[in-house]
C-alpha cells in the first residue's frame, strides 16, 4: 500500500499468478513453482462532477454522428504502458483500437477524449452472440491489460463471443490520471496511514493535501469527468460503435457497480449481464469502508484456521486466534521500525496491510501469505510482504507504477458526495476497531481520502434500479473480503423484481466465477452463451 489515507476499496482482481511472479522477483522459487489462477482546470470545491453526465439524456439519441458512426481501426497490440500495468504484448488473436467519448457527456458535440479498448474475436463452432464487454474493477483496473492474462478462465465464452474490455475514462490509457511521479510514490510510503498522534496527523494529512493538489495540476481537466455515470455512457456508446443492440456484459468487483448503474441508465439496451464479487449498492463510503473491515478480517481468520490445520508450516502457530494477534503485534512494531528488504525500500506497517490484504484475494495465493509471514517473523525480512503489496499498488519490478491508485481515488471521489473529517475518523475508530483489529484503523483513516479533493461527489449511494431490464446475474461468494457476500442480495433487490437474480457460491476469495468451482462455471456460461437463468438462489460450491 502507498502513501497515506488510501483506501483498499475493490481492487481489480489479484491473482495469484501475479503474485507469485512478483515473489520470484522477490527471490522465491519453491512454492511459486504452483501458480494458480489467477481546458479549464476546477477550483477547489467545484461542484461540476456532480457533472456533466446527469444533464445528458438517457438514450442514445442525441448524439453526432461523429461519436456513433465511428469506425475503430483495430490493429496488433504493444505491450501493456507503465501506466496500464506493464507486461508483454498478447499477441495471437487480441486486437486494440481507440473510441472517441465526450469529455463531458452533457457536452456531446465538445471536447472528446479516446478509450483504449482490447478484444478477441469469437472463435465458434456456434453462431455468435455479439461482444461480451468486461470491467475487471477497482475502480481503476486497466481492461486492456487484465482481460489477456484471464482469458483462460473466459475462453469457452468465445465460442459466442468476442471478448472485450477497455480502459475507462481517468484509467490506464484513456486519459489516465496521474498525481505523482513514481519516485514521489515511492517517498510516500514512509507516510504513516494508521496516525497514532498529533504529529503523524498532521503528517498524514500534508501528504494527502499534496497528493490532491499534485492530482489537480497534472490531471485536472479529466477530474470532473471520470465518475461511474459517464463511464456507463460512454458503454453505450461502444455498445453502438461495436454493432451490438444490446449490451452483454461481465462486471467484477466496482464493474457490479459499473453494470448497475448502466442497467438503471439504459434498462432496455442490456441483454445478459453478469455481476461477480458485488459492491453493495446501499453502503456510503463509511459503510462500505467499516463491510470491507469485516470482510477481510473474515478472509483473514478463514486463512488463519487454514493455516493452523497445517500445524507446524504455520508461522502464526496452532490457534487462530493467538495466529491474528501475532499479526497485530507484527504490524505494531512495523509501524514503529519497518523491516529491511534486499530492494533497500522499507516494509512498513502499510506495506504489510497491503501483502496481507492482496494474498486474501484468492485461496490460491495463502501459500504465499504464509511465506511472507514466516520471513517476517523468522528471518525479519520483509521481501514477500512487500512484494505482495507491490501487487495491489500496481508497482512493477522497475519501480514504475501504474495509474491504479490514481485512478481510484478519481473515480471514487467523482463517485462519493461525503467528505469526513480527522475528528469523524476519530469518533469511528472504536467500531473500525472491533470490526477488524488488524484492518480497522487504516480503512478507518481511509475515509480521509476525498477530504479536500477539488471535485465534489455526485450521490451517497448509485441508483441501480433498472425496471424494464432483462435478467441480470449476481453472484455473491461467501468468504469475499473485499466485497462482502451481503452486498449480492442488496444488488439483487435493488436491481427490481424480475431483474436480479441472485446465485451464491460457498467459498474464498474475491469473485466467484475465476474460482475454478465447475458448478459456478456451469450455472454462469449456460446463461451468458444459451440465456438459461437459473433460479433464484442457486447456490454453488
């Protein structure tokens, strides 16, 4: 985890694969052998975010001709950019092109600005459906370099779909917001996120004054504008440039959001749609913020009772609950000296919030939890650990960062209207607390984070209610941490009557369908590639 007040939110999905490519890096082989799945710049208080998209008409019509007549030029595509994440060029089928939006969708004949879309064409035997648009979440997560490096889980999807993703609007290489250089990011990380006293307070909230002002100056113009409505306008509108009537669509994470908001937008225009690991649409930011507490101290405890069933390869020992406070007692004295790395950088209490929290994510990736665990207590390293943070701040081995973080930040504070304050943190402590001795405090002090943005948040919560909708799939797993399993059935309700239709799988990690269990496979592609809808209820694993 970087710098201060940063908030672990809904992060794409972070594979295990990932993982364990970034603790090769780190300097372990032995049990990463076994990879799993894997213009004008706003002034301080601007209300314009509450924005542009709210004037903007729901339908499509309107619109120039200039916007839906255009015609993508899709072409081989590069290597993933430092600010999509990096990696390697997908090559084989995977094809890349640019889609022209308004930079303000109340402005439709205004400023534009391009997406980066990605996709894979249909492979057959049958006949195909249309395009299959993918959100991997965060908010923040580049789709044009996550959907390559999960295709495997989503291959037999191609034989009625093509599959594709993009970047949305302030992310990756659509217009990516950008608030620090790589080496400030870096500098950050000695910023305390858990402030004990007055001094790392005032510390704490400097940084994040900075951070903001640096988000201004770099990236202001796109500030107002990268909210979750106007990102589901400019779906529609490649549902139209892509030649599709209706939209099919795979959310993950913030993309259950993402799909929601566009299903109350345009009810009519959603053909399939599949929800998986659903942010609850009812929670304000402190809700959210105080489920995702409980939510990972769940998956935690999960992992602990995992890990001590192995008995002596279980490096917090035999009993769970003595297992969490020797965590609490290692992040204690992190936050007061930080563990050295071969790298020379630091881990820091927040650096090890963020490898714990980043190895929750799947059940595959608790070897690798436990690894970094045992070099911290035993050999007082904190190469692992680190390593695993790396994963969720999007921090490549060269020390270059993606735009994740950014990005986040961005999107949720266009997003969230509620702004806190150091005393309100304060008041919450005690129930952040007691959801979560090892999370509370920092997603307590996280709900600092758009304290002071230049752009003001549009709503509390997303309207989701999309009467006229054909059915929509959530899936809801009961041992997410980052989305917590209650959050489906709200998603579900508030979908409407005949709209959402809740499946639960009975399981760990966050996400359902990337779990490998063959019932949730089955239940979702029966009803993405032959409009099955299952009952309501169907639970799997």
């Amino acid at each position: 985890m970087s710098s201060s007040l940063r908030t672990i939110r809904t992060r794409a999905l972070v594979s295990a694969t990932a993982v364990a490519a970034l603790l090769a890096v780190a300097g372990c082989d032995g049990q990463g052998k076994d990879q799993g799945k894997a213009s004008a710049t706003p002034t301080s208080g601007s209300s314009s975010s509450a924005s542009s998209a709210a004037a903007a008409p729901p339908g499509s019509s309107g619109l120039p001709r200039s916007l839906t007549g255009q015609k993508p030029r899709w072409k081989e595509c590069a290597a993933p950019t430092a600010r999509q994440g990096t990696g390697k060029a997908p090559g084989g089928d995977w094809e890349c092109a640019d889609l022209t939006v308004p930079l303000d969708w109340a402005k439709p004949d205004g400023e534009t600005i391009d997406l980066a879309m990605i996709r894979a064409k249909a492979t057959g035997p049958g006949k195909r459906i249309g395009s299959l648009v993918f959100n991997f979440g965060g908010p923040g997560g580049s789709g044009v370099s996550s959907l390559p490096g999960f295709s495997g889980d989503y291959e037999k999807l191609r034989a009625g779909y093509d599959l594709v993703s993009f970047d949305p609007r302030g992310v990756g290489e659509s217009e990516g917001v950008t608030c620090r250089s790589d080496k400030e990011i870096d500098a950050a990380e000695a910023v305390d996120g858990t402030p004990d006293d007055a001094a790392e307070i005032k510390a704490a909230t400097a940084d994040a004054r900075k951070y903001m002002a640096g988000c201004e100056k770099r990236s202001g113009k796109v500030l107002p504008h990268v909210d979750t409505v106007s990102a589901a306008r400019d779906m529609d509108l490649m549902r139209q440039v892509l030649g599709d009537r209706k939209l099919s669509y795979f959310g993950i994470s913030y993309g259950t959001e993402l799909g929601g908001v566009y299903a109350h937008l345009y009810p009519r225009h959603v053909a399939r749609a599949v929800l998986d690991a659903v942010v609850d649409p009812s929670a304000d930011t402190e809700d959210g913020s105080l489920a995702q507490a409980r939510g990972f101290q769940l998956a935690l405890d999960n992992y602990l009772r995992d890990c001590a069933r192995k008995g002596l390869a279980c490096p917090v020992g035999d009993d769970p609950k003595a297992g969490a406070e020797k965590i609490v007692t290692l992040l204690k004295r992190l936050d007061k000296k930080p563990l050295e790395t071969d790298s020379g950088r630091k881990l820091t209490e927040g650096g090890a919030l963020g490898g714990i929290a980043a190895a929750l994510y799947s059940e595959d990736s608790w070897k690798y939890l436990t690894l970094g665990l045992q070099e911290a207590l035993t050999l007082g390293k904190g190469n692992l650990l680190l390593a695993m943070s790396d994963s969720m701040s999007g921090r490549d081995d060269k020390g270059r960062y993606s735009n994740i973080n950014a990005a986040n930040t961005a999107i949720n504070c266009a997003d969230e209207k509620k702004r806190y304050t150091v005393s309100d943190v304060k008041e919450r402590l005690p129930r952040f607390r007691e959801a979560s001795k090892v999370f509370g405090d920092y997603l307590a002090w996280s709900l600092l984070a758009c304290t002071g943005w230049p752009v003001d948040g549009r709503t509390d919560t997303p309207d989701v209610s999309a009467e006229g909708s054909a059915p929509v799939l959530v899936v809801g797993n009961t041992g997410d941490p980052a989305t917590p399993y209650a959050g489906a059935r709200t998603m579900a309700r508030e979908l409407g009557r005949g709209v959402g239709v809740e499946v639960t799988y009975r399981g760990q990690g966050h996400g359902a369908y990337n779990s490998g269990n063959a019932c949730m496979t089955k239940t979702v592609n029966a009803y993405l590639l032959d409009g099955k809808v299952p009952a309501g209820g169907k639970t799997c694993g």
